[in-house]
C-alpha cells in the first residue's frame, strides 16, 4: 500500500507541481517537505489536510488502498463540475458576470465575438431575440472600453484563415479591415489590453484553439463552451485553474508566441496587406523580411507554397 509520501509525489507528478510551491501550499520551508519526501516523514495531519484542500479531495485519500487512490486521483470530483444550461441567453450573461472586470481567455478562432459583433452580424445564428442582442453589444462596450483589462490568446493559424482564406469565412472585405482596425484600435498603446498570437503547431495544444476557454485565478474557476450550442461548463477545481493559468502565463510554460508588445503591429501589417490585396504569400514575404517572426509565420503555411 502507498504510504502518504508516495501517495505526496504522485499528486505532484499529476499536477505538475514543485516541491517549492507544494511547500508555499502547506506552511512549510522547501528544505523542510524536501526532507520529509527523502526520509519518508510521516506527514502531520494539517499538512494532509492542506493538500487535500488545496487539491479537492477528500482526506480518506491518505487511508484508502491503492486501487481506491489510483481512481480518485485520476477523477475529477462532480461538486467541481458545474453545468451551465440556460440558453443562449442565460450563456451570455453568465459570460458577462464571470468577466464583469477583467477577462483572460483562449479564443477558437480570430476574430473574437467582441469585435465580429462590433462590425458584423453573427454568422452561426439566422436570428436571435432583443435580450441577445442587448447582451452582445453590452458585452462588446465592455470589452472595448480602454479600462478594461483583457488578456486574449488566438492561434496565428486562425488570423491567417480569417485574413486569407476564403474556406469557411463569412466576411467581406470591407468587414474584415473594419475588424481588424477595430483590434487594432484597442489593443495599440494600452496596457490594459494584452493581445497574444500564438503558434498551434509548434506544441501539443489540441483543443486549445477549438473551443472558448475562460480562466478566473481570482476566482479559482475557469469555464468552456460546449460544442453544443450555449451549454457551458465551469470547472472550479484550484490545482487545475492554477495549472491553466500558469500554462498561459509563465515565460517557461506558454506556447511559442507573438509577444503582446508586438502583436498590434502584426495586425497592422495584415491590415495593409488587406487593403493593397496582397496575397498571403505576399504577407508572409513582409513577414520574414522585417520582423524576428518569420518562423512561426512559416508553420502555418505549406512549404510548397513557400516556395513557390
């Protein structure tokens, strides 16, 4: 059977934590845990009942056998799941509550609904009540206002196919320069604003770029869109919230990516491409020829047509 230390370095191993923020966890110095993991120190009872508090599980978790421990470790308790069923209506506020200060989230795809709906009508709706409609532009004001702290991660494959590709793209031209001005507009010489424009190829982050992530530390939850139309669901398990944020948010963790401080200004120079008709090729060229980016530019495009 585990004894409470294997049972310690296992819950590190799935969590991806350190000893040093393990210690920060539960009171105790790094020398002192660090001690208690090479001489295999029975724990005391408040250390097991900060971790287990810290990390949602029960403090059985110390008495059960291995095969008992094997599956809790590996769930996710249900009182940490919460499902968000009200229509589409009910999403969107619940959307505007959870972000009612500040918002820092991974979006599917480019452009973010705050400025699609700033410029154009939704795509994926024929037609939706006055209370959405409301809802949606109240959602786009906030977002847009200059005070307003947002932190927004699209992948640079999504920019590419929203400026370039007619597969799958619902906008004109005329809105797309208005859209990307309108990005640019709010993101340009404002601190509040962080616009990252990362590479989905370069690293293993399937999912990331598919669906509509939201993450509050303050709060300890984070929340997604199903693919099921406005059906929601919000995780509020803290090791996990802590593990995304962190993963978005630490130079060593994040995916390879543009750096806020430079993203206005790629999505200026897609702008201008847009409006002298350049192809993407034509892009990529100014790309490579005048900024340090070229490369992650180049995993998004085939290599045939580099070449061409």
């Amino acid at each position: 059977m585990k004894t409470s230390i294997d049972k310690i370095l296992a819950l590190l191993n799935r969590y991806n934590t350190s000893i040093s923020y393990l210690s920060q966890i539960i009171g105790k110095d790094r020398r002192t845990l660090t001690g208690w993991l090479e001489k295999g120190i029975e724990p005391s009872y408040d250390a097991k009942k900060k971790i287990c508090d810290f990390f949602r599980y029960p403090y059985s978790i110390w008495d059960c056998d291995d095969n008992e421990f094997a599956i809790m470790l590996e769930s996710l308790p249900t009182q940490e799941i919460n499902i968000i069923d009200k229509g589409y209506e009910g999403a969107l506020s619940y959307i505007l509550e959870q972000e009612k200060t500040s918002r820092f989230v991974i979006q599917p795809r480019f452009p973010g609904p705050t400025y699609r709906d700033f410029v154009a009508k939704s795509p994926y709706k024929a037609s939706t009540s006055e209370e959405a409609k409301r809802l949606r532009m109240e959602r786009s004001k906030r977002i847009l206002d200059y005070s307003f702290v947002s932190h927004e991660w699209y992948s640079l494959e999504s920019l590419l196919r929203f400026a370039f590709s007619p597969i799958g793209n619902f906008f004109t031209k005329k809105q797309k320069i208005l859209i990307l001005q309108t990005v640019y507009e709010t993101f340009h010489d404002n601190y509040n604003k962080h616009l990252y424009l990362f590479d989905s190829h370069a690293t293993k982050v399937f999912g990331m770029d598919t669906i509509y992530i939201s993450i509050n530390k303050d709060k300890g939850i984070m929340f997604f869109k199903m693919p099921i139309d406005s059906l929601i669901v919000e995780v509020s398990n803290k090791a996990l919230v802590d593990k995304m944020f962190k993963h978005f948010s630490s130079k060593q963790q994040t995916p390879n990516h543009i750096p806020p401080f430079y993203s206005p200004q790629i999505i200026q120079m897609i702008l201008e491409s847009l409006q002298n008709d350049e192809s993407l090729l034509d892009f990529y060229c100014k790309i490579n020829n005048n900024t340090s980016f070229g490369k992650l530019f180049a995993n998004q495009i085939a290599p045939e047509s580099l070449n061409s």
